[in-house]
C-alpha cells in the first residue's frame, strides 16, 4: 500500500491518511532549471507564438474585438465565442457543454466534480502527476496502467491489461493519448475497446487530449472521447499543439448527459478562479478561428525536429536507445545500459545542464519504476532551437570521456564498454 506521494510502478494506491497535495515532481524540476538552463530540450509545449504574430492571424471581428476589449470579469464557463469554437472541434458537442479554463485547473475541478472518498480510478501511468494525485487525495484507490517498455526503447500499453482493471464499481478511467512522455497512440480498434471496456461497466473516461491533433499521421488521428462515449470527459487546450501556454486556455468538453457534471464544475470554479482572463480567452479565440495556420506552424517543427533526432540517436547509439514517438511533441530516450552503468537518470541530467546547460526531464520526476530504472529522459520536439540544443549535448558527449560518434576505435570510456559488450 503505498502514499499519495509514492507511487509504484503499477498495481494499487490508496491516499490511507496522506490527503494534502505533495509536491508536484515534474513543475518542481522545471521550476529549478527551466528559466536559468539556456538550451530547454525536454519542452513538451511547441514554439510559442509572440503576441505579433498571433495577431496578425486574426480576422477582422476578432481584431476589432481586441482593440475594444474591457478588462472586466467574464463568465464563468468562458467567452460564448470562444466555446463556440471548440464545439466545432468535435462532432457530439455543444457550446453549452464547454468549460473553459486553465488546463491545469480543469483536471482539479473534474476530478473534485466526480470523486468521492473510496471511489475506484484506473489511470495510465507514467503521466502528468495531477491525473492520479488529485484522486489519491480525494481518498480514493488508483490502479495504474502502467506503460510497457520494450529492451530496444519502445513504448506500449497492453489494453487487455486495462481491461482487467476495470470493476463493476469502477468510478473512474483517466487516459492520456497521445502519451506523455512517450508518444504512445493507441489504434482505432484499441482505443475503441478501451472506450467499449469503460461503458461496459459504467464509468466515467477522463480523456486528457492535450496533444491530440499532433497526429503525424493525420489518419491515425483517434475521435475525442467526448465524441464516442456519453460518460466521457475531454480536456483540450492550447498549450501544447498551439504553442500558446502563456494563455492558460484549456476547457472540458462533454455531450449532453454529462451537463450536470460541468455544472458541478462551473460551482467548484467560484472557489478557484471564478472566471478566466479576458485577454487570454480572446487570443484563444484568434488561434482557433486561425487553427490550420497555427497547427501547420507547430508540425512543420515538430516534423523537421522528428528527422534530426533520429539522425542524432543513430549517431549516439552507443550512448542513447531511441524508439520515436508516434504523436505529440514529446519522445521518450534512454541511456544505453552500459553507458556510465551507475549513475541514475536523475545524476545525469543534473550533471548535463550543470555542464553545459542542456536540460532534459529524468524519468524520476514521474516515480515510474520501470523507465526511472531503464534511464529513460523526456525529450521537446516543438522548439526550433532542437538542433542547437543537439549541438550543445554532441559537445558535452565528445568531450566526456573520450566519446565520439559511434564509440569509434580509440576513444575511451562508455565507448569502449559499448564495444566491448
């Protein structure tokens, strides 16, 4: 039985006295490095657009819109536009079914909504700490799907296994596809027995879809939960695909059946943020009415940034393992076993940006046994500078012990155990 702030690599949690919030690993690593390190290469947000550029995206309404916008409160569930905007999203979907809020502040507010003390919730893991902390600390008993990883890097999740989680009293799935930090989309027939397995005893699916529409390949592109399933919770936003994160726009997106969950919702916000940001809500509204542009900008990165890592990984096969991602902006490396064998993942990326200011996210932010032992470290795919941050870290790698491309003959340190092997 473990804590709310322990967390194994899969099977059972429950929060037992530990309700108070610990804190949050991933921000807290962030919080230490990210304004200070000068070459970020683990972002998961793409390239953020500056405030020119977004405007000189805008239409007309929206432009008048701007020009004449009175810094007062908005409503509660957000800008009528805006929401209007977001239904158009999705096929099953209505304005009046859209929240609009920080993304952030709509997993609290849905898992406060829902969860009660002793309630059963089945959540994808690793994964952004939020999706199991706040039901650990609501009292309730978190079964975590664990991520497989494979011996050459990649990355899965067993549906069966899912499935077998599941109970008749399951109150709750919590999903992330597709997956931080690995990538990992399921199939249509997967994920159509990941949704038929949650209707199939009555729960509730959180479907966080922060990095849905990042699909390299657009066909693989799965339907918003909200879409398929009338229990079904969806959480969009802007931070990632649209490279907006300074905006704090996300919402919650539902069908019909499920208004008196946004209505419990939009009660819980009066305890939090009441409203959102006027300027933030309308700038959200120029990305969306401008989403094609905005999304071509983000994959046109995220593509080229796709090619140059792999040729890099290639390059350092003696030194990194490297399955790419299927979707999103983010990808999930290793170290090569016998690369430096005693030091952990943790030791690394702290000796890496205390070097030469590269900084990459360890997998011991997510207390996911399995990939913190396997040395696995989040990579960005979103931010131009990738290639300069590569050229950074090739540096420190040349530099270090010897090491040069490939291990080649001659070259000393972790290359030569690489040959050795």
């Amino acid at each position: 039985m473990a804590s709310a702030s322990a967390a194994p690599a899969e099977g059972s949690m429950r929060a037992g006295d530990a309700t108070e919030l610990p804190p949050f690993k991933l921000e807290r690593y962030f919080a230490k490095w990210e304004f200070t390190a000068p070459h970020l290469l683990c972002c998961s947000d793409c390239e953020p657009l500056q405030l020119g550029e977004l405007l000189g995206l805008a239409d007309k309404d929206s432009l008048s819109r701007w020009e004449n916008l009175r810094l007062s409160y908005g409503e509660t569930r957000g800008m009528p536009e805006l929401r209007e905007e977001i239904a158009k999203l999705y096929d099953s979907v209505t304005p009046d079914n859209v929240i609009v809020a920080a993304p952030q502040e709509c997993v609290y507010l849905a898992m406060r909504a829902l969860l009660r003390p002793g309630d059963h919730v089945v959540v994808t893991y690793p994964g952004y700490q939020s999706l199991y902390q706040m039901a650990l600390s609501l009292g309730c008993e978190v079964e975590l799907w664990g991520l497989e990883l494979g011996p050459e890097g990649a990355a899965a999740f067993d549906v069966e296994k899912f499935k077998a989680l599941l109970r008749p009293t399951t109150r709750l799935a919590v999903v992330n596809f597709p997956h931080n930090p690995s990538g990992w989309l399921p199939g249509g027939a997967q994920w159509g027995d990941i949704v038929g397995a949650c209707r199939g005893v009555g729960a509730h699916l959180f479907s966080d879809e922060i990095y849905r529409l990042m699909e390299f390949d657009p066909a693989a592109r799965l339907p918003a939960a909200a879409d398929v399933y009338d229990k079904a919770i969806s959480l969009g936003g802007l931070s990632k695909a649209f490279g907006l994160p300074g905006l704090r726009v996300g919402w919650l997106a539902v069908q019909p059946a499920m208004r008196p969950f946004l209505d419990r919702v939009a009660e819980l916000r009066d305890y939090t943020t009441i409203c959102g940001s006027q300027p933030s809500e309308l700038l959200g509204l120029v990305a969306l009415r401008a989403r094609e542009a905005v999304l071509e900008r983000s994959m046109r990165t995220v593509r080229g940034n796709l090619e140059v890592l792999a040729a890099f990984m290639k390059e350092w096969s003696h030194v990194f393992r490297y399955s790419p991602p299927a979707a999103g902006s983010v990808g999930f490396p290793s170290l090569q076993p016998l690369y430096r064998p005693g030091e952990s993942v943790e030791a690394f990326c702290d000796r890496l940006v205390q070097a030469c200011g590269v900084l990459l996210l360890p997998a011991s932010v997510y207390d996911h046994c399995p990939s913190e032992a396997g040395r696995h470290f989040r990579v960005g795919l979103g931010r131009r500078d990738l290639p300069a941050c590569l050229e950074v870290l090739r540096g420190f790698l040349r530099e270090e012990a010897g090491l040069g491309p490939g291990g080649a003959e001659g070259q000393g340190g972790a290359a030569e155990a690489v040959q050795a092997e």
